[in-house]
C-alpha cells in the first residue's frame, strides 16, 4: 500500500509554529546542558558569556537559557575545534585527557570527512546519543523487514584504531576513526570492533555476502565482490549503498567481467583479482558452485543488453536506497535504464560528516527533505552577511529563500557554519517543520567577479544538455576553463552513446541555461566578462577511472571517493583533461 503524498505548506500556521519552537528549544535546553559543562565548554574563551549569564541557572529547564544561547553563542568553524580533537591523536591516549572532550563520555568512533575537493579531511568525534530513543531515518532504512536479502555496499574498514588508556594502565576502550558511513552502520547494528573477528565468515541476516567483503578497500574489487555474491542470490529485494555512483560503477564493473562473474558462480571459485587475498579465506567459505544460476544469467546476458535487466536478473527487486540527489541525480537516468521502471530509487536523506539534519519528505521524491535531527539546526540567509545577528529560527524562513545551516549538536559543536546552500520549500503540515531542497555546496561554487556559480545552477545546465540531441549525460565536473580569455566555465561531460546532431548548439544552449539561472551572464558576456562555456566529452569510463585514481592516491575509505561537482584541484583537474576525447 502506497502512503499518501505529503505536500508543504506555504506558511507555517500558529500551533505548528509553537509545536515546533518547543522540540528545538527543549532540545537545545537539552544540548547546552550536557556540553556546557565539557572540557571545550568550560574552557573556550568563545562560550565564556554564555558561561557567566547561566551560572546559577538549571540549564535544561530554565527557559530564559534560550535567549542566553542566542545572545552569547558566536558562529564557530572547524579551527575552533580542531585544537582539541588533535588530543585524540597524542600518544598515549589517556582517559583523564579525552573523556568528557567535546561531549559527555568517549566517542563512539571519529568521522572523516570526504575531502573531495582534494584538501586535508576534517575528523568530528560522534559521541552515543543521548537525548533520543527514536531511530534515525537512516537507522530505519537499513533495518526495513523483508522476507528477501539486500545488498548492502557499505565499508567497514576503518583509517586508525586508537586505544584509550585508563588510570591502571589498562586499555578501557577503543575508537575508530573511519568515514562516516562506516561508524555510522557500525553503531546502527551494535558491530563493536572488539569483536570483528567474530564476524568476519559470517553472512549476517537479510544480507548476501559475509561481513568479511565490508573489508575490502580497492574500489573495483569491493564493487566486484559485492556484485559477484548479488548475483548467486536471485531473492535479492534491496540495494543500500552510500552514493548512487556506487551502482553506477558496480555495473559497469558487472559490465567488463561478466564472463569472469559468471564463471565463478557457476564453479564455486573467487576470481583471482587483485586486493582480497586478506579476506579470500572468507568469501571462498561462503561461496559455492551454482551452475544453473550462472546459466539462467547467461541467458540473460550482461547488463547493457537489456532494458530492465535487473529486474530479469533479480525479479523481488523493489528499491535501491543511497544519495541521489544534487550532482548524483545526473546518474538516475542512467540507474533507471538498468533498473526498470518499477524499482524505487529512494534516497537516504541529507546529512554531512557533521551532523544529520533531514530525511526524504516522500519516499519517491529524491530532491525534497524535511528538517529532522536530534540535533538544533538555525539558518542563515545567503544573501545576507553571515554574521551572529542575522541567524534565524526555523520558523523565521522564507519558502523560496537559501539558507546556510547552522549546527548545535549533541556532538559538541555549536553553532558550527555548515558549508552547505539549501533552499526552502514550504513546511511540513505534519509537525510544521521546514521543507527543503539541495542547493549545493558553498565551497564547491565557481566565483566570477561578476556573479558565482553554485552546484544547483550547474545542475540545471547539464539538465539543459541532457538530451537525445545533444548527448545523454552520465555524469558530469567543472572547471573554470582559463585557456582562453575571458574565462568561463568549463564542462568535463561522460555520455552515453554517441554525440547527436545537435551537439554545435551545445556551448549556446549551456550559456542559455546559464543565464536563466542569474542574468548577471548576459551583462557580463556584453561586457568581455566572460565567453560561452567550453564543453569537453572524455572518454567512457573516465568517471569510474577517477574514482579509483582517487581512492588509491589518497587512500580514501571506499565509502567516501566521489567526483566534485567543481574540480579546484590542479593536479585532478590536469588528470581529467588528459582523457579528453572531444571538444564540442
């Protein structure tokens, strides 16, 4: 049974309005109360007024403490925290120094973020939630009954385990540092690294390979593997990945090795490829010969032979669950193609290393979130300065307006500036709470003297393009493309299939596009501001080829290589020029 589609409200009526300011308030009563009396918040010169104008009071239950935050809690960033969180990297680690940190107690693991933009990733401890019992969205989607199994493409390796010792010398717990996605499925199902070795031969309920695959870090074999055990069960129902990309390249991937695949479940044998020789032992345990499923997949044939192939190869599938959502929807055409049309591509929510702020507003709609977290989340307007003054409340926004979010968390981050656009919606008439889309990343926008480019406005060009005329785009980057002047922006596109007849008109239309988005374009092209944008097509497989350049030079967990939607970087901007093919 379908649910009923929720459709926002273009202004917030009184009793949702007071519904909502009273979760956020006793939330945030809530938060400062735990934090305030932490080693960051009893020492940082920053909270010193909100410190003087509290002493005496009940934190998490005076009311007048609200006004207090408001007033006395500064905007902060990454540097405000940085200096601490550097504690849980001296050696030894000792309890005395690190309990009580940021937050309560001794996190549970430490995020790293993607750093997709090349620069050095930042580290946010997460601490055990506290304030909440109610499962988080994510925690929902991954614990969904089915009577089939699911696919879950998800790393569980981490970056660096640090002990903490006790006052007796002892070890009292260790802490993962690890991206995001990985502490987070780890905490959702109770996966305690203590005992991983427990673990590691074992095909946990509902899934379809052992535990053991979450431990392969080499982007291709990972996909390989992954795929490799999804298609020996023919029950498989569901997909949960962190980025839609990830199915993208698991079948391309399926795509170049099918005979290789096939083979082996057809014989029972892992294929000899490169990066899993530390967890052969395991998949081999759990795999055996099936040569009448790798008939009926032979028959089938490789993904590209087929519209819908998935669902011939999977006939229960129902939902693929990741990010979909911004720069990743460019990919759902091409999912969709796979897919069929009957397989819900549903997206996770939105959220960063930082914090969880909302989920999807309806299951079928992957652009549009409502605001929900455990955390207190405030705004502000992007077309003001960002300053302490002009934050807002969630009930203060403007359907139609951008705002930047603004993070009070459980964590111990206060008032932390996210680097992230969104834009308002309306209100959700169940609880009243903000409704919202994706605008795109603040430092991932391209900045002319005359105007910026943001994530949504690059979107909206590669949507212009993306069609049988032009050419079908599979996935996109930008530059700003200085190799002439005046400069522009400059497109990296991967298509599908061949450059169609309309492709001269490519650069015109990109720059009408443009211009719908923000008219500074047409006074700044009269003026030699600024050139038609430049439209280059690399060859076909260069995106998943990034992916893996990138995992591997970095050694960036699998869960966390993605493309940037605008490419800052010298040196990636020098390898993706090198696999140019053609220039429209």
């Amino acid at each position: 049974m379908s649910l009923p589609t929720v459709k926002p409200l273009s202004t917030l009526p009184p009793e949702l309005k007071a519904a909502l300011q009273e979760r956020t308030e006793r939330s945030l009563r809530d938060i400062v109360g735990a934090n305030i009396t932490t080693h960051y918040g009893v020492s940082v010169p920053s909270l010193s007024l909100l410190r003087q104008v509290t002493a005496g009071k009940d934190v998490k239950e005076d009311p007048t403490v609200i006004v207090d935050f408001r007033q006395a809690v500064p905007l902060t960033d990454y540097g405000c925290y940085s200096p601490f969180i550097a504690n849980f990297f001296r050696h030894p680690c000792k309890q005395s120094e690190l309990e009580n940190l940021l937050a309560p107690g001794l996190p549970i693991y430490i995020a790293k973020s993607s750093s997709t933009t090349g620069n050095k990733s930042n580290l946010f401890p997460k601490y055990p939630r506290r304030l909440s019992t109610t499962p988080s969205s994510f925690a929902e989607r991954l614990h969904l009954s089915s009577s089939g199994k699911a696919v879950h493409i998800y790393c569980l390796a981490y970056r660096e385990l640090l002990e903490v010792i006790g006052e007796d010398g002892e070890v009292i717990k260790k802490i993962l540092v690890c991206i995001g996605s990985c502490g987070g499925v780890r905490n959702t199902e109770n996966w305690p690294v203590e005992t991983d070795s427990t673990r590691m031969g074992t095909i946990m309920p509902g899934h379809v390979s052992p535990w053991a695959t979450g431990f392969i870090t080499h982007h291709r074999s990972f996909l390989l593997i992954h795929a490799m055990f999804a298609l020996f069960d023919p029950t498989v129902e569901r997909f949960l990945m962190t980025f839609l990309t990830f199915f993208a390249d698991l079948i391309r991937y399926v795509q170049e090795d099918w005979d290789l695949l096939i083979t082996s479940v057809r014989d029972g044998t892992i294929p000899n490829i490169g990066h899993i020789e530390h967890v052969r032992t395991y998949l081999q345990a759990n795999f055996r010969a099936n040569p009448q499923r790798a008939e009926e997949l032979r028959n089938i044939g490789p993904p590209l032979n087929c519209p819908g192939w998935a669902q011939r190869v999977w006939p229960n599938l129902k939902t693929v669950l990741c990010i979909c959502s911004g720069m990743f929807a460019t990919l759902i055409p091409k999912a969709r193609s796979v897919l069929g049309p009957n397989v819900l591509i549903q997206n996770i929510g939105y959220g960063c290393t930082e914090c969880s702020i909302g989920r999807m507003l309806n299951i079928d709609d992957t652009e549009t979130f409502v605001l929900e977290t455990t955390d207190v989340v405030e705004f502000l307007d992007t077309s003001e300065a960002l300053v302490h003054d002009n934050i807002l409340q969630a009930w203060d926004l403007q359907p139609g307006k951008c705002y930047q979010p603004v993070a009070t968390t459980e964590d111990g981050l206060w008032r932390y500036l996210i680097d992230d656009i969104i834009q308002v919606t309306g209100f959700d008439p169940r609880n009243g709470s903000p409704v919202f889309k994706f605008y795109g990343r603040k430092n991932l926008a391209i900045r002319f003297p005359f105007t910026q480019i943001t994530e949504a406005h690059l979107v909206s060009v590669i949507r212009s393009l993306d069609t049988e005329d032009i050419a079908k785009i599979q996935e996109f980057t930008a530059v700003v493309d200085l190799r002439e002047l005046p400069q522009t922006v400059g497109f990296f596109l991967e298509i599908i299939g061949d450059i169609g007849p309309g492709a001269t008109a490519a650069r015109q239309k990109a720059f009408e596009a443009l211009v719908g988005t923000n008219e500074d374009h047409q006074r700044a092209f009269g003026a030699g501001q600024i050139r038609l944008p430049t439209i280059r097509i690399v060859k076909p497989g260069t995106f998943v080829e990034y992916r893996l350049w990138r995992g591997e030079s970095m050694d960036a967990g699998v869960g966390q290589i993605k493309v940037p939607i605008v490419m800052l970087n010298e040196e990636q901007q020098e390898w993706i020029t090198e696999r140019v093919i053609v220039e429209l």
